[in-house]
C-alpha cells in the first residue's frame, strides 16, 4: 500500500510515539515520501520530542505537522484525550516542503512562481492567529489558479496555549507549513460544507460589497421572508436557528448542485431598506440560494459527497472543531464516513478552527466543514 496512517493514545508520549512510527514502519517501511503528524492533548507538551523521534526513527523525506484541539485517525476522531496521528505516504511524484509567512514565499526553491510549474497541490497547516488565512488565499487565487490547496487552521482557542507547527527540522510557532505536490499522483479534493439548499437560485439584481439590496430585481428581504413563509415548520426553525447562503463560483454551469456553491452566514436584515447582509461579497450578476445546515443536513451532505467517490488510497482530513460530537449524536462522524472511501482506512487528519478546500476549483477557508485531500495513485 502506498499510504498507511497511525494512532496512539497511549499516556506515556514516549510510548505513543514508538507505537505511531512503529505501525508506519511496518505497513511502508523506513523513509517514506512524506509523514504528516499531528499531536493534540498533554503530547503537546512533548512536541520537540515527538518531532526529533518520527525525524530520527521514520525518517520521512519530508515532514510536516502541527498540535490540535483533537486528532483523527482512520474511522475514529479522537476529541477527549491525547492522540498522536501519522500519515506516510510513498507517491508517483514529487514532495516539496514550503515554510509560508506571506503568499509571496510560494515560491520553488529554484524561484519560479508555481503558477508556471506542474505543482498541482498544496496541503496546507497554518496558525489561526497569525497567518492571514483568507487574504492569503485570496491572493493564490489569483497567482496561482491552478494549484488546488487544501488543509486546516490549527485549532486552539488561545493563542498562548503554545500552537505548533513543524517542518522538516523545524518548529515554528507562527505562519504557515505546507507540502507543494507534482507528478502523476492524483490528489481529489472532497469538502462537505453541511448545508442544504432551500428555496431556489436567485440572482443579485442589486447589491453593494456584502448588502444584497434585490433578488431577481425584488427587495432581498422580501424575496426572503416570501419564501420562509412557503415552507413547512420544521423548516422554518432551521431558519430561526441560523440561516446561510451559497454563492455560486462558476457561474458557466447550466445546473448547479451542493457543491457549486461557497456557504457563507447570512449576519442580519433590515426590514426598512429591505436589505440582506451576508458573511462575504455579493456582487451583482451572481447567482445564490438560501441554505440551512444542522447535523442532518450534515450528514446527509458528507455520505452525498463521498458516496460518488471512488475507492481511493488515503486521505488527509480535516474537520471543523464545530463538527464531531458538538454537532452529531454519535463520534466519529466525518472520519468513519471518509474512510469507508479508503483502503485499509489510511486516513489522519485533525479538528480545525477553519478548514480549506475548494469549491469549483478555486480554494476558500471555511467554518463548520469537512475538507479532506484523497490520494489516489
């Protein structure tokens, strides 16, 4: 197999660390392309350690990893305890480690811009509190369309908790780390953003940066309350509980589906002016649709999305720190689902506090999501 993921929850750090390398040595051996660790609980005291241990005894051609608020490990999430989590891989191409404190330092050693290589994949691990997520994503965007990136925010609450970010023989406690990907490995971004659509596609007649002033050429709020008022009542109080909006990003399609659109929060009305604010720029011409989101509408979104991929390698996959048990009744939701997809259930991965993925090919932070790369070789 050319991934295999690993898992300890054993208290002692040392022991941890011996039985997570140990199960990687044994289903890739020593060397592989590339681990991807990451260590939440009381190991995030021992994260020097853990690095110089997985460096030394593994030895992977490159290393990346970070601290989180919880782990993920093949079907099981890991969110009440210490875990360690390892994901090695051995792929058809090439693994570049990338330290990142600006979009300017996306750059190959040799200097030349990506958007003129054949990378075509960045995973990306960044700090909530001092890397400009969404800017900096804004920016590849536009340097770099066609490098998909996905990753997570590493999810601690308090910046002085001690986050951890590790690269090669490196630890950082800022900006970003990131693995730059090339060659015939494909790498599949699924991102189950948890919502259901309500009502139809309307387009913006009418707006101004995030104010949404007409829909089809009527007052946004009209157009709104019009269609809360035609639907049932358990509907509606998915609505009372928090209401959201998909804007389409490839506005060339003739159809569109779950996954055509970036959700983002609706954040208030004025009933006066008829306007509809929401968490992101409205320009005119786009095209939205009103969603709701709660677990089973979450639920129902991941098992659509995975459904239609194809048995794959391994995944990296990361989930909101909103998602696991604080959403649904059961544990292990999202990586259970995931590894149904993956053979010998070679997934890790980790909680965030804003995960990346893209939508229609151009990539976005997201809340309350599920984002994960599968490796297919």
């Amino acid at each position: 197999m050319p991934y295999a993921s690993s898992l300890s929850t054993h208290d002692d750090p040392a022991i941890a660390v011996a039985e997570a390398i140990g199960h990687i040595l044994d289903k890739l051996g020593s060397s592989p392309d590339f681990a991807v660790v990451f260590v939440s609980g009381h190991f995030r005291n021992c994260v020097s350690d853990i690095h110089s241990a997985v460096a030394e005894l593994l030895r992977p051609n490159v290393l990346i990893g970070c601290t989180a608020g919880a782990v993920i490990c093949g079907g099981k999430e890991i969110e009440d305890q210490s875990g360690l989590s390892i994901f090695g891989g051995n792929l058809d191409g090439q693994v570049t480690p990338l330290r990142i404190d600006s979009p300017s330092d996306l750059l190959q050693e040799t200097g030349q811009p990506l958007a003129e290589t054949a990378i075509h994949t960045m995973l990306l691990l960044a700090d909530p509190f001092s890397f400009p997520a969404e800017s900096a994503l804004a920016e590849c965007r536009l340097l770099y369309p066609k490098v998909q990136i996905i990753g997570g925010l590493v999810s601690s609450t308090d910046p002085s908790s001690g986050n951890c970010l590790f690269l090669d023989g490196e630890i950082y406690r800022d900006g970003a780390v990131a693995l730059l990907i090339k060659g015939e490995v494909t790498i599949e971004p699924l991102l189950s953003q948890g919502c259901r659509p309500i009502g139809n596609p309307l387009i913006i007649t009418k707006s101004r940066d995030n104010m949404i002033y007409e829909l089809g050429g009527q007052p946004a709020l009209k157009r709104l309350e019009e269609m809360i008022h035609a639907m049932p009542e358990k509907e509606k109080t998915l609505v009372n509980h928090g209401l959201h909006v998909g804007r389409v990003i490839d506005e060339h399609k003739l159809e569109f589906t779950r996954g055509d659109f970036l959700i983002r929060a609706v954040i208030g009305a004025d009933q006066e002016s008829g306007v509809v604010a929401i968490g992101d720029l409205a320009p005119v011409g786009s095209t939205i649709q009103f969603q709701v989101r709660d677990a089973s509408s979450a639920a129902e979104d991941l098992v659509q999305l995975s459904s239609q991929i194809p048995m794959a390698d391994g995944a990296l996959l990361f989930t909101c720190n909103g998602r696991g048990t604080n959403l649904f009744e059961t544990p292990n939701h999202d990586a259970s689902e995931v590894s149904t997809r993956i053979r010998g259930e070679a997934v890790a991965g980790m909680f965030c506090a804003g995960e990346i993925g893209p939508v229609s090919e151009q990539s976005f932070l997201h809340g309350f999501t599920a984002s994960a790369a599968i490796f297919r070789d």
